[in-house]
C-alpha cells in the first residue's frame, strides 16, 4: 500500500510539472525558441518583463543591458500597447504602438528579432520598461559605444556572429571579419517600419534602437548597426519610426 502511494504522488508530480509547462508556453509563446546566436563565452543575467518574457541581459562595463530585442505587449502597468497593423492607421498615429516586422505571427522569428515599436510608446508614462528598467538615453548608449571603441569600431564588438541573421556584405568588407559579438549585446539586423508610408524594411541588413532622449517635437535620437560597417550611428528619427528597443538596468 504504502509503495502504491508513492507511485501516485510521483505521479501527481509529474502532472503537476508537465501542466506548469504548458501554462508557461500558452502563456509566453514567444520564451525559449530564439534562433539567435549569443556568444558562449558570456556570462548572461535574465530580465523579466510585464508579459512574463523572458530575456538574457549583458554586463558591459558598468551598464546592465538586454542582450534581446524587447517584445513586450504591455506597459508597466498592464495596459495594452496597441499592435497597430493597418499602415495608414500606423503614419498618423501619435500615441504609442507596436508592430511585428511585416506584421508576421511566426512566433520564432518575433523571439528573435523582438517587437518593433513607434517612439511614443517609449515616451508613454505608462512606461514600456519592466521595474528596474529604462530606455537609454543617448547619452548612455554613448557611453557604451565609448567603452567598446577601438581601432575598427565598436559595432562589430555588438553584432551577432556569422550569418544565420545578418547579411554578408557584397564585398566582403573588413568590418564584417570584425562582427565579434565579444561584448555579448548580441545586435541583430531586425529592420523598421517606415514613418511616411507605415511598409517594412532592411531585416538582415540594418538594426535601429530607440533612446528616451528627444531631438525635436516630432523626432528623437537613435542609434544604427548596419550589416557593411563596422561603427555604430547616431541619428534622429520621425517618432512614427518602428525601431526596435533594448532597455538599460537602473
């Protein structure tokens, strides 16, 4: 009787476990099927943000990055972030909102590439960032840029190796020879979404990442990795821009 009873509760264990699993992937069908390629020699930390996505985070000089592309579906708060498909609706838009690249459901490719999203999400008090978190300034991307600066730039020291995401230049140039992801960022190509017509373009050629800190009314500073270059760009973009975001820890 008693090695019967022993058996039942191995069993109800093991229920219990396998129905914990399944709750966990209906409810963060995005977690645990990347396709990216992190550096193994890392060491990597995980942030959780408010829809229970999980994510590796980096150690880079003194700054605490996500090493992922943010996904997130919801504010701080929980309040929804509009996922706005329609690209009329997208251009005129001055709230915030979210896309997936080409408005594509493939669950594996938006675990990899993350959400793209308009920069008055990243403004929204609401805030985008999970507790502890933040969309870096340019001031702070600046300062991450400075540490990992050298004689070829800082971005090959950013970008995920090889070609599984990123495309090789035409050329061959010398910068992508130097695409170590030694840092661990782990930058991938993930594209964006076009301010004057709301249509998709540059996935596995070009990555933009928003900052919190404003050029003007109606743009915002950025910064830029492109597949043929070795060095990292500053620029400012048209608010209704779909960029990617990666947060900072406080």
């Amino acid at each position: 009787m008693k090695k019967l009873f022993k058996i039942s509760v191995l069993e109800l264990i093991v229920i219990l476990v396998i129905i914990a699993c399944k709750k966990e992937k209906s409810d963060n069908p995005t977690n645990s099927i990347t396709t990216i390629v992190f550096n193994p020699n890392v060491s990597y930390g995980i942030m959780i943000d408010q829809d229970s996505n999980v994510y590796k985070t980096v150690t880079i000089g003194t700054q605490t990055w996500m090493a992922e592309n943010l996904r997130v579906t919801k504010y701080r708060n929980g309040e929804p972030i509009p996922n706005v498909t329609d690209n009329y609706a997208w251009v005129v838009l001055t709230t915030g909102a979210y896309c997936s690249y080409a408005n594509r459901a493939n669950k594996d490719e938006i675990a990899t590439y993350g959400r793209l999203y308009n920069c008055y999400a990243i403004a929204d008090s609401r805030n985008i960032a999970p507790t502890g978190w933040h969309v870096p300034s340019i001031a702070e991307w600046n300062t991450l840029t400075t540490y990992l600066d050298g004689n070829y730039g800082p971005s090959g020291k950013m970008k995920e190796t090889g070609t599984t995401h990123w495309n090789s230049p035409s050329d061959w140039e010398i910068w992508d020879a130097y695409a170590t992801n030694e840092s661990g960022f782990t930058a991938l190509p993930s594209g964006f979404r076009y301010f004057l017509d709301g249509t998709f373009h540059n996935l596995g050629f070009t990555g933009f990442w928003w900052s919190s800190t404003a050029f003007s009314a109606t743009e915002a500073y950025n910064l830029s990795l492109s597949y043929n270059s070795g060095w990292c760009v500053g620029g400012d973009g048209t608010k209704q821009c779909g960029y990617s975001v990666r947060l900072l820890k406080d």
